[in-house]
C-alpha cells in the first residue's frame, strides 16, 4: 500500500484504478480467498461471494456451523441506550452476541484480518462556551459565500452519504423549493426505511446545497459491525450498477474513543478497527475523499470518565476529520467566528489512544495527550460551522423546516466543497491531508480566542486550547474556498515528485526528485509558485 507522501504527487498520477487493476495491485491473494473458503465450508457453510478487492469472504450457515468453526457460543441480548441525540427517552435493542474470543485455525491467523457477522449489536451512534455576538441560523447557500466557496457548478460529480436510517423524498425536493438535486438510493445491507431520519437528511441538503448540480448516493446499511464495512467498501469498490463517488460524508459514527476501555465497552474490536481503516485506505487509493464528523460534546465525547477522547472513526489517519465553529455578528462579507464551545455542545478533538502521528502531521505542533503524554494522531484536520445557535437554516424534515447543526453539518459542508473543487480541477483530489498540511493556514480562517472560547473542555473534562495554525481543537481552522482551490491547483500543476515538504511562515517547500528546493509562497491572498529556489540559494539541501 502507498504511505502517506504518494498523496502529494500530482492527481494525474494516481487516478482511480479500474476494479480488475485495483484487485491486481492490492486486492486478496485468491490462494488466501481459497484457502478461507475451504474452511468455512468444512463447517458446512455457504459462499455466498468472494470479492478480490474488497478483501472479503461472505458467508452463511447455521449458529451451529459458525459456533463450531470459530469457536464461540452465540447468544441474544437486550440493552438499552438514549433514542436519538436530542431525546433523554431510552429504547431497546436486541442483537444476537457472543461470549468470548474468536478463533481461526493457525493457519489462515495471518490472512484473517476480522469476522464481522456474528455480533449485530449497534456500534453506529448519531453525532449531536460562548457564540459571537448576533449569533443566529444561517442558509448553507450563506455559509458558502462567507466561506468564499469557489463559484462553479459540481456537476459530474457525486457524493456518498452514509444513513442507516431514511429519508422522505417529499423533504429534499420542499428544501430546494420543488428543484431537488439528483438522489440515487444504492442498498447495501440495508434500504431507505421511509423514515424522515434528521440525520440523513440534513446532511443530503447540506451537501448538495454546498456542491450545486452534484449528485447525491444515499447508501443504506445496518448499524453493526459488518454494516459499516460493507459500505465503506461499496463506496470505494462499487458494484456495477453502482455510482462512482468522488466523496463520502458521515456524521454517524462509531465509538466515543479509540482508546482499548471505551472500545471494548462499546463492543468495537481493534480487529474490526483495522479492517475499517483499511477500507478507508483503499478509499485514499482510488481518490475518494472522506468526510468524518469529529463530535459534538467536545473532548469528553459523552464518555464522562474526566478524561478526554477522540471519536472513532474520526480519529482515522485516512480520513479528513471535521471539528465545529460557530459563525456570528455577520455583516456583508465579513463575520466572527469562534471556536464551537457553548451551551448546546462543542467540538470533538484532541489525541487518538489507538493511532499514531501521521507523517503528514509531523510538523504540525500535535500536542501531546492531556490524558498520559503519549503522542499520537491529532484530531481533526479542518472544521466549519457547526453550532446549534448558528444553524443551516432552511431544511425540511418531516414536512417541519428546521436548523441542521453539530460536526453532523460541517462533514456534508465539507464534502461539498470537496466535490466543488474536484469539479473546478477537473480531477478528484482524493484523500487531501497531506495536501492540507503542506498548505497550513494561508488555506484557512484560523479560529483564535480570546473573545471566543478559548478550547473544547466540555462536561467537566479538560480541553485542547485553539490557537494559531492546527490545533486539537478546530484544526486549521474553517475553509476559506478559493484560496484552497488555489493551493491544491498549483501542488499538482507543479509536476514535482515530492520527497519532503515543509511549511514555514506561508512558504510550502517542496524537494524533487532532483533535489532541486521549490516553493509556494502565500503572496496577496493567493497561493504562488514563485518556483525553483536552486539558483536564488547556497544552501546545501540534504
């Protein structure tokens, strides 16, 4: 698999493979396929498909099969949790489960990444300080504008939205005033229910609000393990029929923190983790771009432990992780914005437990845990308006026109911008972290307190402080659109094969393969490439 530095070589060279180029390259080994299907079906299990590229085996058989070909005794449960973010009502689920480890022969121990299936309890949860002042709902098309949205259409592309619920038909074409955009329903593990889910349908609006002529692919899945899988890889590795999406936005999630207590307690194997960050990756490799929600109850994440967490699967390296502002006291142009922090929630952010610093964040002043000093992945990489008080006006659920709000609405408002700029290029511009580091602030409004919150302490637990530049708090900041478009437009037009960059007071600095010194320099609100600095320098390059 590439590493993270393949991500900033030009877009023309690392275009989506076909299916069969993408099996070939990265896909299963079909000995390892084969050798996994002659040990299920020694258990008298059924194939039901093998898939190269996604790197997966279905089956199905009786508990008594799978419970003698992994070792474990299947049981049903019942829980109970909170009904949807803005409910204090609780209800019930009941999912089939497992007592103990499962076991695979040694044999395949090597090739046997996870098995999902087995447990079908929910692992799929909804994302739910002081506001500048004149704080009030805002329409996406408004957002946009402030945050100087490149002005073309995104047409030719379309972006994925992740729902395990439904949406009414009726409400997206009332939020476009009888002009809906273009929605194709693709059912992976599961189809739209009917249900006027908020959730998905604030975040099919604001998407396609921010991305106008865009086409929008609800993909529908269970809410357990194998669910999510399954339609991350759909997404990246389609069927035939499917759509090929250039983005994916989420605001559900996973786990309240990616650290071993709160994944276990929240019945997430680091197995499971694995294969979910793998499929995330492959979505890197064909240049899909993903959008994640960071959270909306700052650094405690509901989990109330004193100690602060970081979303899964926000916290994945291979996503772009999407923290909350709150826009206020706009006047034409110009606004305040603050770090989202108030008396409705505040953002996600801070250090993952279960992942490393990225090479992309190496220069980026990650703090260490506030919780042991460990260094780890800094969460989240860019952020966008996300308050309650500040809400996407003009959204209809349910027949009722309401506010979207939380990270919930800044990941679909990202992936707008997104499928903007991919559309103004001409090319996607897949999985853009490194990008985004090497560009550092000139790309950005950066949120800086005072008079604003000043961190994400929420509920008693301590926070990441904002700041100048990233921080594990807002990241970058909000997006300022063009001159992120110029930025992303020049790194591939440079033709450069990049083996180092470095970001130092608004100059990128890039070493080819020549090892000739190259340089972007932020110059009268624009990126520049003021290009080879060989002869304008005698320093030695190592």
């Amino acid at each position: 698999m590439p590493d993270f530095s393949h991500f900033l070589t030009p877009l023309h060279g690392r275009r989506r493979l076909s299916q069969d180029q993408f099996a070939e390259k990265y896909g299963a080994a079909n000995g390892d396929l084969a050798r996994v299907t002659e040990f299920v079906e020694r258990f008298g299990m059924t194939v039901v498909e093998t898939n190269v590229a996604r790197r997966s085996v279905v089956v199905s058989g009786t508990v008594d099969q799978v419970s003698r070909a992994f070792g474990v005794s299947l049981g049903r449960y019942r829980v109970t949790h909170p009904r949807s973010r803005h409910s204090t009502q609780e209800e019930t689920e009941e999912y089939r489960g497992r007592d103990g480890w499962i076991h695979v022969p040694n044999e395949l121990a090597d090739v046997i990444v996870g098995v999902f299936g087995l447990d079908n309890r929910r692992i799929v949860k909804r994302n739910n300080g002081g506001d500048p002042p004149n704080t009030v709902p805002l329409s996406t098309t408004t957002i946009s504008q402030l945050y100087n949205f490149p002005a073309n259409s995104a047409a030719g592309q379309t972006i994925a939205i992740l729902s395990e619920a439904g949406y009414q038909p009726s409400d997206i074409s009332a939020t476009f005033g009888g002009s809906p955009p273009t929605v194709i329903d693709v059912s992976v593990d599961a189809s739209n229910d009917g249900r006027a889910d908020g959730e998905t349908t604030q975040d099919i609006c604001i998407a396609a609000l921010a991305a106008p002529a865009a086409a929008i692919a609800v993909y529908f899945t269970t809410y357990d393990q194998r669910g999510w899988v399954d339609l991350v890889n759909r997404v990246v590795h389609p069927d035939p029929s499917d759509p090929v999406c250039s983005v994916l936005s989420s605001s559900f999630y996973i786990s309240d923190g990616d650290d071993s207590a709160t994944l276990t307690a929240e019945g997430v194997s680091s197995s499971w983790l694995t294969a979910a960050s793998q499929a995330f990756e492959d979505a890197a490799i064909q240049g899909v771009t993903v959008c994640i929600a960071s959270g909306d109850t700052g650094s405690n994440s509901r989990r109330g432990d004193g100690k602060a967490h970081v979303q899964y699967p926000a916290s994945d390296p291979w996503v772009l992780s999407v923290g909350g502002t709150t826009i206020g006291n706009v006047s034409g142009s110009s606004f305040d914005e603050y770090v989202w922090n108030d008396d409705k929630g505040a953002t996600g952010g801070g250090i993952s437990d279960f992942f490393g610093l990225p090479g992309y964040q190496t220069s980026a002043g990650v703090p260490v845990s506030i919780n042991d000093q460990h260094v780890g992945r800094g969460v989240p990489d860019v952020a966008a308006n996300a308050s309650v008080n500040a809400g996407y006006s003009g959204i209809v659920i349910g027949g009722v026109t309401q506010a979207g709000n939380g990270t919930s609405a800044s990941a679909p408002l990202w992936a707008g911008l997104i499928a903007v700029i991919n559309a103004a290029l001409g090319e996607n511009v897949g999985f853009i972290n490194p990008a985004i580091y090497a560009l550092g602030s000139g790309s950005f409004y950066d949120i800086n307190p005072p008079p604003g919150p000043t961190d994400n302490s929420f509920n008693g637990t301590p926070g990441y402080a904002a700041g100048p530049g990233w921080d594990a708090c807002t990241g970058w900041g909000s997006p300022s659109g063009v001159a992120l478009f110029d930025g992303l437009h020049l790194i591939p037009e440079s033709g450069l094969s990049c083996y180092a960059v470095a970001d130092f007071a608004m100059r990128v600095y890039f070493l080819d393969a020549n090892h000739h010194v190259n340089e972007l320099a932020w110059i009268g609100g624009r990126w520049v490439n003021t290009g080879d600095l060989t002869a304008r320098t005698s320093a030695a390059v190592v």
